[in-house]
C-alpha cells in the first residue's frame, strides 16, 4: 500500500485558506513552535506534514475561531488526546477561557493571536518599552481594530525572540540588522520569481510553494554561514 504523500507547508496553506484566509507560513511555524503540530522533517531540513497534522491546524484553528481559547488551553486538550483531534469537543473550564472569549468578542482577531502592547509585553515577561522600541524599529508590527492596536502571533514570537537576545546582552538595536537581511533576501527573491507569478493559478501556486521551499533553504543556509562565522568564538568559549 502506498505512502500517503507528504505536503510541504505552501500546500499546507492552500488547503486551509479557503477556510482561514490570513492563514500565514508565519502562523504554521507559529503554532508548531508552540509545540502544537509535530511535522516531520526530510533529511535536508524541509517540512513534511501529513493529512492528519492538516486536520489538526484546522481544528486548533477553529479553536482560536470560534471560542477564542487560548493556546494554554488548547495544548492541555491535546495532550489529554496524545496530539489528536478530539473526537468531540470536550468540555472546558468556562472560568478559564471567559477573559478570552469577552476580549476576543469586541474587535477582530489579527492572526492566531490577538493582544494589546500591555497584554504582549505581560505574556513575554518584558517591559512595554521594549515592544515599543522593537515596533520602532519596525521588528514589530501592530495592526488596528477599530480604535486599538493590536498584536498577532508573529509579534508574540518576534518579542519573545528578542527578549532572549535582551537576557544574552544584546542590545534591541541591534536586531534590526535582521530586519534589514530579511528585506534584501525578500528582494533578491521577489526579482526572481515576480515574472512567473503573472501565469496562470496553478503557477502561482507552484511559485509560493517554492518559495517556501527557498526561505526553508535560506534559513538553513544563513544558520551554516553564521555559526562558519563565528567559528572562533565558539573554539575560545
């Protein structure tokens, strides 16, 4: 019998956005560093995720939808199901989840995640100044809903990075060196697939998976030049 075929995360994404339209790479990745999905890898690094971790970002999605249960919550369930879907919902602690539910309810949710700088800034363990500061450098991006600023997944996970670096002495600076790597790679890589993103759907489709593929690649790729880098650093410590 053979194999169920692997997906890479662009088919992933194609799969779930009819029903989650700001369903991003950035999300998945999201989600699994919260140890939430477990794709597999190939042997070169890429990821390889099956129908049922399909299923399961659908419903951890829908979670986050419709009743706005935190990831907390969400990983409890799951470990109560050894990481599969429940085959009904089970019942959970209204206490628990209400403060979720009511500040969800009155403005629409950015992304998987969906807090004020003060909530962000609590959820981390860091200042609100330093959220300011990263947003100032543009390594963190709010979005309005309405009369308020809120932030998503990916500045949860940005801030929570740079708190790290904070903690290794790194000043927040310099992280924006990051910021400008990112966008020097975006255009090296957006001049050299923008010409056949004018095809038809299914190219297009194709393009974004490769380009997934090719920021897989880069992350691997910059991880080997910098610790090639650092070299002797590593041999003094």
């Amino acid at each position: 019998m053979t194999a169920p075929a692997a997906l890479t995360i662009g088919e992933v994404i194609e799969r779930l956005v009819e029903e989650f339209p700001d369903v991003t790479v950035s999300k998945i990745r999201f989600l699994e560093s919260q140890g939430l999905v477990e794709p597999g890898r190939t042997p070169s690094g890429y990821r390889q995720f099956s129908s049922e971790d399909v299923g399961l970002l659908r419903w951890v999605l829908r979670q986050q939808r419709e009743h706005f249960l935190p990831l907390k919550v969400i990983r409890e369930v799951l470990e109560g199901t050894g990481g599969k879907v429940p085959e009904q919902d089970d019942p959970v602690d209204d206490a628990e989840v209400s403060p979720f539910r009511e500040r969800g309810r009155p403005r629409r949710f950015v992304g998987s995640v969906s807090v004020s700088r003060e909530e962000l800034a609590t959820t981390v363990g860091v200042d609100p100044s330093v959220v300011v500061q990263l947003e100032r450098l543009g390594l963190v991006v709010g979005h309005a809903a309405g009369s308020a600023i809120v932030y998503d997944g990916e500045a949860l996970h940005v801030v929570r990075l740079a708190a790290r670096f904070l903690e290794l002495g790194v000043d927040p600076r310099h992280l924006r060196m990051f910021l400008v790597g990112a966008q020097r790679e975006a255009g090296v890589l957006e001049q050299a697939l923008l010409p056949r993103l004018r095809g038809d759907d299914r190219s297009r489709r194709e393009v974004r998976a490769q380009l997934d593929e090719l920021i897989d690649a880069g992350n691997q790729l910059r991880e080997i030049m910098l610790r090639r880098s650092l070299g002797r650093l590593g041999e003094q410590a």
